[in-house]
C-alpha cells in the first residue's frame, strides 16, 4: 500500500467508517483487471473487513464480488 493510504487506514476507528473507506474505490476500480482485485484483496484486509461484509458492500453497490 502506498503510504497516504496507510495513514488512511490508521486513521479509521470503527467497522462503520471502514466499509466506506472501502466502498469508494470499489466503484472507482476496475474489477476486470488483476491489479483492481489485488488492491481491493489488501485494502480489505488492512480494514479488518471479513469476506461476508465484502460481498455484502459488492451487493449493495452493485459490482461483482472479488
């Protein structure tokens, strides 16, 4: 991750503001390409995001799950 990223992600304090700091590049990447799944794949982990809330996020907006 790059390093404005990682001061994103130690700024984000509950579960609630890390599934919008997900939700925003999930509609900003292309899910088509591997690089698009490889940022998403770590942002989510850096966010604590289990896989269930991930799928829900993709549901909800719309976008293939990873």
């Amino acid at each position: 991750m790059s390093q404005p990223i990682e001061k994103l992600i130690e700024a984000v304090k509950s579960s609630e503001t890390a599934k919008h700091v997900y939700m925003s590049p999930v509609l900003a990447i292309d899910l088509d390409t591997q690089a698009g799944h490889f940022y998403l794949k770590k942002l989510s982990q850096e966010l604590g995001l289990d896989s269930e809330t991930i799928n829900r996020i993709h549901r909800q907006l719309s976008v293939d799950s990873l």
